[in-house]
C-alpha cells in the first residue's frame, strides 16, 4: 500500500482535491492519502515549506509527497522530482523545497518531462499523480525525468546573518491558527551565532530580552490563580518546530487577539535579534 501525502492551496470548496484523490485512486487503488492541508494561502512559497518541513517527518520512510502550490508549468517554474530524507517529493521547482535541504541534502532531483505526451493545464492532477503512481510501483526517477543537481533556492526563506556576526535579520513566513507569528530563525542558528550573549529581538516597535521554552513559562504559579492576569501577554518562544515565534499568551483571534493583530506583525514583516558586542581583548604594553 502506497501511502500519500497531499499539499495544496486549492481550498475544499472546489472540485480539484476531490479530482486529484479520485486520480490517485484509479491508479493505485489500494493507495493510502493523507491530506497535509488544502488551506496554504495562494502561491505562498514560504509557507507551504514551513508546513512540509515540520510535517514529512512524522511519515514513514518512502512516503509520497505531493505538493500543488505555485504549481502551473513554465519556463521559470518546472517541475521536478526529489528523494531526500527516504521520502518523495513531487513539486514545482519554486523554492520551497530549499528549507527542507538546508538541513539535508538530496539523494537525487529529476526535472519532470512527461509533458510532451500529457497535455494539460492542471499539472497536479495530470502529471504529478502520475509522477506518484509511477514512483508507488517501485519506478525510477530517470524514467519520468532528467536528473539535475541544482534547484531554486528562495531567499526569503533564508534568515541573513551581518559581516559583524552580532545580527540576525530575519523575516515571518507563517501565521498560525492562534494568530502567532513564525520566524524563519529557528534555534540552531540562534544558538551559533549568539553563542551565548544577550540579546534583543525587534519585531516592529516591540522589544523581547528573553525566549521562553514554553508558552506557560510566563505564569508566576506562586500567585493566586484568581489574582493572574497573563492571557494577552506578548511573549518570544521556540515553538515545537524550534522556529523563533513572537506570540500571546493563550491566544485567540475571536477574543484576546493574537501577535499577529495585537501586535500589527503580518507576512514577510522583518524580525531582528542583536546581540551584545563580544568585548575586545585587552593587553598590557610590557615595559
């Protein structure tokens, strides 16, 4: 049994997630979907890779990813086929797949060429339900396409680090369900650039001097529960993900509001962390 994942941003409303299992399912009747999410927002690149990137891994080995966001073929946006980490990705070649090979590099990419003999203007229903079928029977990628060993890496996703090393400028690719922001600084860079200074995050005219390691870090349970009054507070976490997150305490858009409203921060808003100057080294002239 083929087990295959599906990421796109083309809602439920629509016929088209309907028509694509229906696809997958004429070919590999015996086939296993799993619906990622349908609700990428359209064409988002930044934040169908922070999805795939925190979720392909609670898959088994050999998983089929299929990915349709961005998805329609041209000159500057091919396709291709990637092994990487013992799963499958089928996608376009836009970007998205840089996050998660910034981590681990690729077995093998292919550009998909099947389309001179498929004709179609629903690429993710023609070609890449194919390209999975193929892949679920146990075919090689050299049959559906040319291996390559390049691919396009998008510069949003990657936080920039100064000459001076004391600055992290970083960018939110993703705002969640409660409203919180996520980063691209995930906590591995944090931690080898700061390498242990103090620091101030800026998000906007918002300072943080402290990263919690969970949201309820922030309650004082040594004060009465009915004297606390933490729900609204702005906090800076690591999420799950160990993603840099600007968020509020037991948030809710319907209700207290989240980072994302309370505190005016939205898509591809810029995030800083500076840290303290590593003090000069001091030497005394010898007589």
């Amino acid at each position: 049994m083929s087990l295959i994942t599906l990421t796109t941003d083309f809602g439920t409303k629509d016929h088209f997630v309907g028509a694509v299992k229906g696809a997958i399912y004429s070919e590999l009747p015996d086939a296993k979907i799993v619906d990622i999410t349908h609700h990428i927002t359209p064409f988002n690149i930044t934040e169908t890779a922070y999805i795939l990137k925190n979720t392909y891994k609670s898959f088994p080995d050999k998983t089929i990813h299929i990915i349709g966001v961005d998805s329609e073929l041209s000159v500057e946006n091919k396709h291709i086929a990637v092994e990487l980490d013992n799963h499958y990705f089928i996608c376009p070649d836009n970007g998205l797949i840089s996050m998660i090979t910034s981590d681990i590099n690729p077995t093998k990419i292919v550009e998909i060429n099947i389309h001179n003999h498929i004709e179609t203007s629903f690429p993710v229903l023609d070609v890449f339900v194919y390209v999975a079928s193929h892949i679920a029977r146990g075919g090689s990628l050299n049959i559906i396409g040319k291996e390559i060993n390049s691919y396009k890496n998008s510069v949003e996703i990657q936080p920039k680090i100064n000459k001076h090393k004391n600055i992290i400028i970083g960018g939110i690719i993703y705002i969640d369900n409660y409203g919180n922001v996520i980063t691209n600084i995930n906590k591995k860079l944090f931690k080898s650039v700061g390498k242990g200074r103090n620091f101030i995050i800026t998000a906007k005219r918002y300072n943080f001097t402290k990263i919690y390691k969970r949201y309820n870090e922030i309650v004082d349970y040594s004060i009465p529960k009915e004297k606390r009054n933490y729900d609204g507070e702005k906090l800076a976490i690591f999420n799950s993900s160990e993603f840099l997150e600007i968020a509020i305490y037991r948030s809710n858009l319907n209700t207290v509001g989240g980072a994302s409203s309370l505190l005016g921060l939205g898509y591809r808003d810029t995030i800083t962390i500076e840290f303290e100057a590593i003090p000069s080294a001091k030497f005394t002239a010898k007589s």
